[in-house]
C-alpha cells in the first residue's frame, strides 16, 4: 500500500519569509496529491491540490510541484503571515479509486510576527 | 452551502461501551469516508460510504463498522471500546466521479475512552 512521508515536522519561519513542507510517496500509481491545512480544534481544509498530468500548480500565496519520477511533491507558502500558522497535512491516493486516501504525519508550521 | 457536519462534537465514553458518531455530507456529495487521527499524527482511512455500501476498508477491526442512508448521510459505531480508541474521529465527503475527487472533511467528533 502506499506510504507517506512528510518533513519537516516543525517549521517555523518570520512574517514575510517562504515555508516548504516536502511529501514522498511510495506508489507510483499514485496521482491526486492534496494538502490540508488544520487549525486547532477544527478539521483539515485543503487548500491545495495537484493531479500527475501538471508539474506544478499555484494559487496566490501557495504553490505545490510534483516530481513523478521521484516520487515527491513539496507545498511552498510565500509572504507567510501569522494566520499561516497550522499544521499542514499532505496525502496521496489513486484519483480513480479515491478511497484509501493516506496522510503524511503532519507539519506544524508556526509563523512569528 | 452548509460543509460537512458532525455530531457531536466531543463525546466520553468508558472501557467496552459503544459509540455512534454521525456525517452529513457536502450538498450534492454521494460518497463519506470515515477517518481516525490519533494525538499529532495524520489522519488514517476508516472505510468510505457509497451507495449505501462499504466500499473499501483501511487496518481496522471489525469492531469499526457504518451504515450510509438514503440522504447521504452515514454513521460510524465503534463497539467494545477500548483506551486506544481515543481519537478525532473525521468525516470526509465526495463526489464520486473520474473528474471529481476532492474530500472535504469535517470538524471532526472527539472521542474519549476513559
């Protein structure tokens, strides 16, 4: 089954600066990779996604790239702003059985003022 | 638009009760999965909910099993419960289609197994 690995598991950065969180998974029949973003006390909001035909997608402050032949794909958070401030999750799954989707271990992102 | 919501919010139970934990779907999503995510560890796959079936199942025992109704709607029972069943129990809903596969989840329900 896949695997997924997620680093760092902390991050923490200064207002204004860029954040890169790093995923590797372990199927290659994998091709719908989203991330999700979790404030305390709440569920994950995905904020981002990517399928395998794209190498890389971008939505105002926040992009996601993916490398097939690798195996990882990485999120990138320009600008950061304390509100940034979460645990952010990436997964990986096969978009046309999406059902075992599978999680990263999570990255608490913390953003200084 | 309400998102997916959950009921209830926290709940508390003791060693080898049961417990229903209840979804309702995204207007216009078919399709719920069902999640655990353990204390600073992501969220692992419970099993998804379409056309009122089971339709696949991640590492869990039989002791985790759901229903899906007519509406949607879907419920989660854990029976025989025990300490490591403390957990953010999410719901997750979908549409199912090839060009339609983003979840969405919910606030989650918080579980306690004292």
């Amino acid at each position: 089954g896949e695997n997924v690995e997620q680093h760092p598991s902390t991050l923490s950065v200064q207002e204004g600066d860029s954040a890169v969180i790093k995923c590797t998974y372990s199927d290659s029949a994998s091709n719908y990779f989203p991330w999700y973003k979790q404030e305390l006390g709440k569920g994950p909001q995905l904020i981002i996604d990517i399928r395998s035909n794209v190498g890389e997608k971008k939505d105002q402050r926040i992009a996601v790239t993916l490398n097939k032949t690798a195996k990882h794909f990485s999120l990138h958070i320009t600008e950061t702003q304390p509100e940034d401030s979460a645990v952010y999750f990436c997964a990986a799954t096969w978009a046309d059985n999406n059902n075992d989707m599978r999680f990263g271990a999570g990255t608490r992102l913390t953003v200084k003022p | 638009d309400a998102g997916v919501t959950q009921s209830p919010t926290h709940l508390i139970k003791t060693r080898g009760q049961q417990v229903t934990l209840r979804c309702s779907p995204k207007s216009g999503h078919d399709t719920v999965s069902w999640y655990q995510q353990a204390l600073g560890q992501g969220p692992q796959f419970i099993f998804q909910y379409y056309e009122e079936e089971e339709r696949q199942r991640g590492n869990f025992p039989d002791r985790f099993s759901g229903h899906q109704f007519p509406n949607y709607s879907s419920e989660l029972n854990v029976n025989a419960l025990w300490l490591g069943d403390s957990a953010l129990y999410l719901c997750a809903s979908s549409f199912d289609s090839p060009k339609t596969d983003t979840q969405y989840f919910g606030p989650g329900t918080r579980l306690t197994v004292l």
